[in-house]
C-alpha cells in the first residue's frame, strides 16, 4: 500500500481525490486539515489537524510517517512553498502540487506548459497576503522546482466545475438566468476552457503514480464561447438571459474575461493520460445545478 497525504482534502475536488483513492484501493491515506470541515470519510481515511501556514504545525505532520504522495492542494505563496520543501525532505519519494491557469498571466488562448518557466523565475519570499493569487502561485512553483529535493509534479489547471463547487461560479450564471438578472460579460465571443472536480481529482491520482515531471496543464477537450454557454442555460432553463458588457459590479460574470483563456494539455496527453471532452459533462452539470437551484427557492 502506498503511503499517500493529503494537505487539504476535506473540500470540493481534494474530497473527491480521497473518494477517488479509497475507490483505487491501493493507498494507505493521511488527510491534513484545519479541522474546521466536518467530513466522514470512514476509518480508512487517518485524519490529522494542521495548519498550513504553520512551518512547525506542517513539520509534525511531516514526520509522522515516510511518503510515497504528498498532495498538496491549499499552497498558495513562496513562504508556504519553502516550508513544505523544508518539512518533506529526504520524507517523501513525490510530490504533487495544485498550480493553476492563473501562472500564465494574462488570458489568452493555447497556453503551454514552457510559457511559464518555474525553474529561472526569481524567487522572493512571502505570505499568501503579499502577492496576488497569480503571483502567489508562480513563486511557490518556483520554490517548490529550485529548492526541493524531492521530485516534484504542478496540475495546472483551469477553473474547476462541479454541482459542489463552494464558489458557486457556474450557479451564479444559472441562477442570474432564472431571476431574470443581468450578466455583465466584457466579451461574450471569448472562448474559456474548464476541467471538473471529478477529472482534476482522477488526474491527481493518475500523477501520484506517473513518472512525469515538471508543470502539466489539464484541462477538459475543448472550450466554450461564454455565449454559447449563456445559450445552453437559456436551453436548460427555458429563459431568455440578459448578457451586458457591462453593468453594476456584483452582476459581473465570475467567467467574465475579455478574450480567450485556454491552456494545451499535449504533455500529458502524450504521457498516456485522456482528457474528457468539455462537452460531455458541461450540459449535464448545468442541468443539475439548474434543478439544484430550483430546489434551493
């Protein structure tokens, strides 16, 4: 049985990474949390409180076993990054970390994995506060690839869908449609790329026993146009969506960018790992958030 820990599992896709990993039946699983998350996942599952930011709280956790899989979903800064390059030396034989789209900077379409180079970006130390999210996760990239010494693996992914999602980005669209409310959307014609929380958690299994290495995007087979999104909500819910470009702040699309924002995801593909087609899945969460909504009023 592999020794697998889970920084942060309790929530959303890390939650379902446990289920998905209980399911494989070949990992022995530590989930390291706050504790704040009142989450069931059987005697299987070892639970142990942490704090992240915490370098002596993340040491303990560190040393209480060898790992084969580290997971870390809730690293957000350098300062967070040099801790757990710290506290998992000679401790862990991988380690994956949760990245995001958001290195790339600024939106636009076919992002690939060498357009952000962790391994010469200039490091600089700080906490989640003194950078933005972006930013907070290039330079823990960059410390967790210049300063481990341990192999170490970046999901970088896009945003991530599910009927759970505590963000609720995909309800705010619904549910606006179904009251009848505006969405502001600077460029409805702008294509955007998703991934949901069922693949981002089974591609994290698959890289805790890959050999692949390095930053790799996943993301779901094709994007979106926001208007054709806009369409299939108005299909679903038998409404007419008012889309704006632009109107009060708080009706402003969470998806609201101004021109496409997708991401290449051949290095993984070409590892041996397969994709689920974006259209395969979307409608089908739409129409379970929408009656999801509905049972809500």
């Amino acid at each position: 049985m592999n020794k697998v820990l889970i920084l942060g599992g309790t929530r959303f896709f890390g939650k379902r990474l446990v289920d998905h990993l209980l399911w494989e039946g070949k990992s022995q699983i530590t989930v390291a949390t706050r504790g704040k998350t009142d989450v069931d996942f059987g005697p299987e599952v070892n639970r142990i409180k942490m704090d992240r930011e915490d370098p002596e709280s993340l040491t303990e956790v560190a040393q209480t076993d060898m790992w084969d899989v580290v997971y870390d979903n809730i690293c957000y800064s350098p300062d967070a990054a040099k801790s757990a390059c710290e506290a998992f030396a000679g401790r862990t034989k991988r380690y994956v970390l949760t990245s995001t789209l958001s290195v790339y900077g600024d939106p636009r379409p076919g992002f690939k994995e060498t357009d952000f180079d962790p391994y010469t970006y200039p490091l600089q130390y700080g906490s989640a506060e003194d950078f933005s999210y972006g930013e907070g996760k290039r330079l823990a990239e960059a410390v967790f690839f210049q300063e481990a010494d341990f192999p170490v693996v970046a999901m970088r992914i896009p945003i991530v869908l599910g009927i759970d999602d505590y963000t609720r980005r995909l309800h705010f669209h619904i549910e606006h449609v179904q009251k009848g409310k505006p969405i502001g959307m600077p460029n409805p014609d702008a294509e955007i790329g998703f991934i949901n929380s069922t693949e981002a958690a089974r591609f994290l299994a698959w890289l805790g026993h890959s050999s692949i290495s390095g930053p790799v995007n996943a993301a779901s087979k094709g994007a979106i146009t926001l208007s054709a999104m806009m369409h299939l909500i108005e299909t679903v819910t038998g409404m007419q969506s008012q889309v704006l470009t632009e109107t009060v702040k708080e009706d402003m699309s969470p998806f609201g960018i101004e021109q496409s924002w997708t991401m290449e995801t051949t290095k993984a593909e070409q590892a041996g790992y397969t994709f689920e087609a974006l259209m395969d899945w979307f409608p089908g969460l739409v129409r379970e958030v929408a009656l999801a909504l509905q049972s809500e009023r």
